[in-house]
C-alpha cells in the first residue's frame, strides 16, 4: 500500500522536491522548469506517460503561485484573461488526447531551432524592457490563435511553451518583459490545469510525488516571481537567453544520443 503512494525511496523523492523548487524559480520568471523537472522525474524510473502527467501536476502548482502573485503585484488582469485562459485550458486538453496519434517526433527536430530563434531575439533584440510597446494584432486575434495554437502544443509537448507565449505577448501584442511574463504564467498554468485533467483520466500520475513537488514548485515560483516583480527585464532578458538555449541543447543532446 505505501508503496503505490510512493512509488520511490524517500531520498529520490527528497531529491525530486529539490528539483522542482529549482524548476519553479526558474519557470516563474523565464520559463523552461520542464527541463529540470521532467527528466528528474524520468531519472527517478517513472514510466515515460506517468512522468508526463506527474510533471503537469507538479508544474500546475508552481504556475499557480506564479500567476497569483504577478496578479496581485497588478500585471495581470484575472478579469480580462479568463476567456483566454479557459481558451488555453481546453486546448492543451485536446492536445493531450491527441498526443499519442501525432508525429512528436518531427515536432520535437524543430523545436531546437525555434528555441534558439527565440534566444536570438532576445538577446540581440534592442530596446526590449518592461515598457509596453505598439501591438501588431488585436486582442481577440491573438486570444483566437496564438493561444490555443500554444496551448494545444503545449498538451502534446511541453518544452519551450513559456518561451514562445512569451515571444508571442512581446513581438504581436507588444508587452513589456515582465507584463509579457505575468501572461504567460497564467496561461501556462491554464494549459497544465487542461492536461492534468486528461491526464488523471487516461495516465497514472505519481500523485504523492507530484503533490509533494508542487508544494516545492508553488515555494520557488513565489521566490522567482518577486524577484521578476523587483528587478524587471534586468533579470527576465538574460535568465530567458540561457533557459531557451540550455532547453535547445538538451533537445539536440536527445536526439543525437537517442
């Protein structure tokens, strides 16, 4: 019986909560926790599919603490985010279900190009800082296709979700960094919450483990969103170069060993 709760030696599980408070003070302010959690969780014998659905309701309670917080420091209107959150929510759903029918593979050699575009944007794009610029397209277009269009990948997939919602918020509806982050979190964790639900249904997460992480992960987004709130775009620009790039690399490593 103890042994169905928990699946793994106390110790792993120790290690597992330290990774996921790490996940969730990177993920909170950049993006990219997935690549500290999920091969943890892998690293620690869970079944590739039970390691999916347990990183979702770990990830879930860090992109809560996350989105709460920036909502409360005021740069993230709760209101007004609703529909697109729900939006996001139904999607990274319908991905979910769909994700054994879809060529992940093919999507996965992509991903590493994608993600180092947006590292190169961020890096060498000049004047970008928590100042909101012009948008290039309405609210109700981008709600209508970048976000489920990112949601639905991020049911299938996963990896490199934040950073492309936060290329999206920055370059189509011109947020500054930390209101590009603050929407990003919410949706992010619309995007879990919409998994998880699937998932609970046709997985078997580690549901002592991952509770246990997402305690850690909710710690570590609060500690990484106050940091983003403090210092802006002077921690947000660079912790995103270096997540999106080190999530390439791993990608690349995985292929090439695979």
């Amino acid at each position: 019986m103890i042994s169905d709760l928990l699946p793994i030696a106390p110790e792993i599980l120790g290690l597992l909560v330290l990774a996921a408070f790490a996940a969730g003070l990177i993920d909170s302010i950049a993006g990219g926790g997935g690549l500290l959690a999920l091969p943890a969780i892998l690293l620690a014998g869970a079944p590739p599919v039970t390691a999916l659905a347990t990183n979702k309701l770990q990830g879930t309670f860090g992109t809560a603490s996350a989105a709460i917080h920036y909502a409360r420091a005021g740069q993230v209107d709760l209101r007004t985010q609703t529909g697109p959150a729900l939006l996001a929510a139904l999607a990274a759903g319908g991905g979910s279900l769909l994700a054994a029918q879809l060529p992940a593979e093919a999507i996965r050699a992509v991903l590493p190009i994608l993600l180092i575009a947006v590292a190169l944007y961020f890096g060498f794009r000049k004047g970008l800082d928590d100042e909101d610029r012009a948008e290039r397209i309405p609210p109700r277009t981008f709600n209508a296709t970048a976000v489920p269009g990112l949601a639905f990948y991020d049911g299938i997939l996963g990896p490199g979700t934040g950073s492309f919602y936060m290329l999206a918020f920055v370059s189509l509806r011109g947020h500054g960094l930390l209101k590009a982050t603050a929407h990003t979190k919410l949706l992010n964790f619309a995007s879990n919450l919409g998994s998880l639900l699937v998932f609970a249904l046709v997985a078997q997460p580690w549901w002592l483990v991952g509770l246990c992480m997402g305690a850690a992960q909710f710690a570590g987004a609060q500690v990484g969103s106050r940091l983003a709130v403090r210092v802006g775009a002077g921690l947000i620009r660079p912790l995103l170069v270096v997540v999106s790039v080190a999530l390439a690399l791993r990608l690349l490593w995985q292929a090439w060993s695979g």
